[in-house]
C-alpha cells in the first residue's frame, strides 16, 4: 500500500524547537519559497523565505525568531 500525502497538505521540510518555540518549515506552492510557522502555545507567527535564505541564513533567522518572541513578553 503506497500511502500519499493530503493533495492540500504542505510537505513538512524541517521541525525543530528554538527553547519553547515550535518552528516547522514547509514546502509552498512556489517552488523557491518555504513557510516558516512558529508557536509557542501563545503567539503564532507565519511567513515566507526563499530556499536560499533558509540554506544560508538559518541561523541569522532563528535569532530573529527567538528576540521576537523574547519581545512579545517583555512587553507584556
């Protein structure tokens, strides 16, 4: 039996924890862009990035990620 993904489910690409931030990252219907949604049971944050980007920059992002978060509850 040859199970296939749901037509509308993106492929997930990667998923990791940044401390208590759960990133996933998928595959869009552009072939050169990836989403990049982030929860941490409080707040919710999606948006794109290219192949690219996410090959080389992962890191810088994942810093972005983790102060944007970190600010949301400093401002609270």
């Amino acid at each position: 039996m040859n199970i296939k993904p749901f037509a509308g489910m993106p492929k997930e690409i990667e998923s990791y924890k940044l401390g208590n931030v759960q990133v996933t990252i998928t595959e869009t219907d552009d072939p050169k862009k990836l989403s990049v949604d982030c929860n941490d049971g409080n707040y919710h944050s999606e948006f794109k990035v290219s192949r690219y980007e996410f090959k080389n920059y992962k890191r810088h992002m994942n810093q972005k990620i983790t102060k944007a978060y970190n600010r949301q509850y400093e401002e609270e």
